[in-house]
C-alpha cells in the first residue's frame, strides 16, 4: 500500500518538523523526570486542531497520559513518548534530530516518536474523528498509563487500537507476553557440618525448586506449549561453611500468543515445596497478544480492509495486549525495524515514517468512525 500525501504535499517536512521537537525534549526512562509540562507534551497540545479535545493525566513519577479525541472515532491509536537512556558512543546528538542519508537519527526516531509525530501529521490533515493516547512509561519497569487509562473506561466505544511500535509498516497480529518475577527463598542458618543443611538450605530450596521449574518448561515445550523461560539472576548465602538463610533469583517468562501468565505462575511457584519456602512478587505481567482466551481474527479482517501487509508474530511485547484483554481487537503497526531501537545511533528511515503517515491517514478517513463493531462483525 503506497503512502497518500497532504494537500500541500509537504507531508516530509511536517513529520521531520514533529519529530525534531518530539526528540529534543529528554525523556529517557529511566530516570523518568517527565511530567505533564513536559515539551513533547507541550508540543502535542499546541500543533492539534481545535476541534480535538485534549485530556493530559499526570499520575507521578514520570507517567504521563495525553488523550485526545475529534469525534467519536471507534479506532485508537496508542504511542508511548518516553526512551530507553541515551548512552555513550553517539556519533550524532542523541537529543537533536539529525537527517542525512534518507534516514533521521537521534534517541526515540525509531522507538517510536517517529510514528507519533506521523500521526500528528495525519491530525493536521484531515478532520475525521481521530483518537490519540500518548504515555510516557512503557519502556520502564512499572508501566502504568495504559493500565490506568483502561481502567477509567478510556476504551469505551472503541473497537480497534492500533499500538505504534517498529514493525517495517506490517501489521503484527500477535506477539509473546512478559512475565517478570521475583522470589526469596528463606532458610534456616547454622554450621554447614551439620546434616540439616541439606533440607535448611535456602540455596538448596531454590536449587530444587530451578531444576523443577525447568523440567516443568521442558514438558510443556515438548507437548506443543513453548514458553520462553529464563532464570536470569540467583544470589544468596554468606560461604561456602554456613547454611544460607537467604536465596534470591528473578526470572522471566514470555508465553506463546492466547497464554495465560497468571496460570504459568501459579503452576510454577509452588514447585518443589517452593509454596512454604518461598515469597514471590511480580514486577510486571504483561499478557501475549492476542491475551488469553482472545483471537486475532478481529485485527486480521481490520488489517486486511486497510491493505496492510501482515505479519503474523514477532517475539517482542507490547502494549497492544493490554488492549487485547480489555477486549479490543489490538494489532501493531509502525515506521522502523525492532532492530534499530535501543542502540546508539537509532535511526528510521524517511520513508517509512511518509509510509506510516499515509497508513495511519487510511484509516482514520476510512474507518475512524465506524470500528466500534466492525472488528467484530465483519
């Protein structure tokens, strides 16, 4: 599908102009330091049409909600402002949009501010209804804007959201969830002569408790039911001498599309005798998409009216399953490859974000307004 163009054709620049202010403002997340008046949120307020009602929601610590909506369009789109940290080695200014080479580089053009200031473009240009939520904490632990969002009802009467995240311009209908997991295995301390360590043992409580879990994995991949499981950290003890009485590890799982993250934990936490050892705490959960229980058939047919070229799964998560367990047919779709976020020098091609802009445009002037039941009716 090629991309449409403004009436003036200056789509390009208008995106670029966007972009720039959108990449000047700090957000790196950590540390967080956004707040309402931030510039890209100042920026947002003042470039959107009158006719948009603009709600912004600052909830502390860096969480921020944008809302804005013209009409009563049935489809949202969601884009997340914040960054990962800058870090060194930039042979370009990592806060200050640079464009050679077809491509425009600085922290966030691929990740995602490039889709945004697309689809600040697509508001200027059109006057069909049009729903925005933009957040500022999904690349840090903790994230909270679309939970929130969701929870106040800001979904209601919409059919569609279409998550902006790097995706070449294909639309993803699925990808793996996130689980992230925490535990401390308690112990009882003594003299490592005595026979009881082998029980007393925090060390040797989470030690079963791994080899456990990793069995329990291996079964289910082995019975068509992959999940990705990885314990990433293990400490615990003071030598080699005495019996710890202390053992902490965190692990993470990313569930297979239509998984269920609450019922792999409640599989695995208690494993081993792990439920009278163990205190767990999940950091974060983030379902797969479609999430448990959902299909991908609504964000197909939606794909498929837009003329999108899809892609079925990719194994990185977003926000589109929390709107996929809020009920919405959820699908993702922006400018840029996942494999240029997060790296010094991030850059996305010009290109692409003229692409998105023109996706973006066909279906707000084609379905804006009409998604509440189509995803489901169609």
């Amino acid at each position: 599908m090629s991309s449409t163009t403004g009436a003036n054709g200056d789509d390009l620049a208008a995106i670029l102009g966007h972009l720039g202010a959108l990449v000047a403002d700090d957000s790196q997340n950590p540390p967080r330091t956004i707040t309402a008046e931030s510039a890209m949120f100042a920026h947002v307020r003042s470039v959107l049409p009158d006719d948009f009602q603009v709600e912004t929601v600052d909830h502390g610590d860096g969480h921020v909600t944008l809302h804005a909506r013209r009409g009563a369009p049935g489809v949202l789109f969601n884009c997340h402002l914040d960054t990962v940290p800058v870090g060194t080695g930039w042979t370009v200014p990592p806060l200050a949009l640079t464009v050679r080479e077809g491509r425009a580089w600085g922290r966030g053009t691929c990740d995602i501010k490039g889709a945004a200031a697309a689809l600040l473009r697509v508001a200027e240009t059109t006057d069909a209804p049009m729903a925005l939520l933009f957040t500022s904490d999904e690349e840090g632990a903790g994230g909270c804007c679309v939970d929130r969002f969701i929870r106040a009802g800001g979904t209601e009467g919409r059919g569609v959201a279409v998550i902006c995240e790097p995706t070449g311009n294909r639309a993803v209908l699925s990808h793996r969830g996130y689980l992230s997991v925490k535990g401390r295995f308690e112990g009882r301390a003594g003299h490592s002569s005595e026979f009881r360590a082998l029980e007393d043992s925090a060390v040797h409580a989470a030690g079963r408790w791994m080899a456990a879990a990793l069995a329990h994995c291996k079964a289910e991949a082995d019975a068509g039911r992959a999940t990705c499981f990885n314990i990433g950290t293990v400490s615990g003890g003071l030598k080699s001498n005495v019996i710890a009485d202390g053992c902490d590890l965190h692990w993470s799982a990313r569930l297979a599309p239509g998984g269920d993250n609450r019922a792999l934990f409640d599989a695995l936490a208690g494993l081993a005798g792990a439920g009278d050892r163990a205190d767990w705490h999940i950091p974060f959960s983030g379902p797969p998409l479609p999430a448990a229980g959902g299909s991908a058939d609504g964000a197909r047919r939606f794909a498929e009216r837009q003329e999108l070229e899809i892609t079925e799964s990719v194994d990185f998560w977003t926000e589109a399953s929390l709107f996929s367990a809020a009920g919405l047919d959820a699908l993702v779709l922006g400018p840029g490859h996942i494999e240029q976020a997060h790296i010094v020098d991030e850059w996305v091609a010009l290109d692409q974000l003229e692409r998105a802009c023109g996706q973006y445009r066909v279906i707000v002037e084609r379905d804006g307004g009409s998604e509440r039941d189509a995803g489901r009716t169609a």
